[in-house]
C-alpha cells in the first residue's frame, strides 16, 4: 500500500529529475519502472520521516505531502541526493555479481585434459 503513496507522491518528481539530468528515452514510457528502486525510495522515506507503526501508509502519505508543501526545494534536494545514492549502490552491486563470475579461466581446457590422462586404470 505505501508503494502506491510512493508512485503517486515520489516517483513524479524523481522521473522530473531524471529527465532534466537526460537519463531518459524518448519512448513516452515511465522512466522509474525498478522495483529494488521504489522499495529503496520507500524504506529511505520512512527512515528520514520517522514512520512507523501499524498505519505507516496514511502517516507516510501525510508526511510526504506536508514536505512537499512546506519546502519543495529541500524535499527535491532529498530524492536527488537518494537517486544519486541509489545510483552509485545498483553501479556497487551491478559491478561486483560481474567479478562474482570471476575472469576467463585459460588452463581450465588444460586440467581437463590432465584429468584425464592421470586417471588410473
């Protein structure tokens, strides 16, 4: 339910700066359609507006209108500094699962031959 508070109140605006920062396409299509993307937006929002509890969606929806309304400048500066973070964190995790998989291995056609030719009979 607070995914939807996100869509609705958040996800407008980063997909603005976004396309002020050209990281867009001209498609016509949403630009923030990442799921990792909007769990992190959510779970930072909570973190920075202290929400808790059983209602979290409805306390979440009014904190973020009323920082919207109150400084929007501030509130944008808030998601550009989470999109910049986001950014560099999905660039951390994207790089390591590739050195994950490790560089080519060149003597792996050569243990196996080996493997073969030392097999006891």
């Amino acid at each position: 339910m607070s995914r939807i508070v996100i869509r609705d109140i958040v996800i407008p605006i980063v997909e603005r700066i976004l396309w002020e920062q050209r990281h867009h396409t001209s498609f016509g299509h949403p630009i923030v359609q990442d799921q990792n993307f909007e769990e992190f937006i959510e779970e930072e929002m909570r973190r920075h507006f202290g929400v808790l509890g059983a209602n979290d969606c409805q306390h979440l929806r009014e904190q973020l209108e009323e920082a919207k309304k109150n400084d929007p400048y501030a509130f944008e500066y808030l998601l550009r500094q989470l999109v910049e973070k986001y950014v560099k964190l999905a660039t951390k995790i994207r790089t390591a699962k590739k050195l994950e998989d490790g560089p080519p291995d060149r003597f792996s056609e050569v243990r196996k031959k080996y493997k073969e030719m030392i097999r006891p009979y």
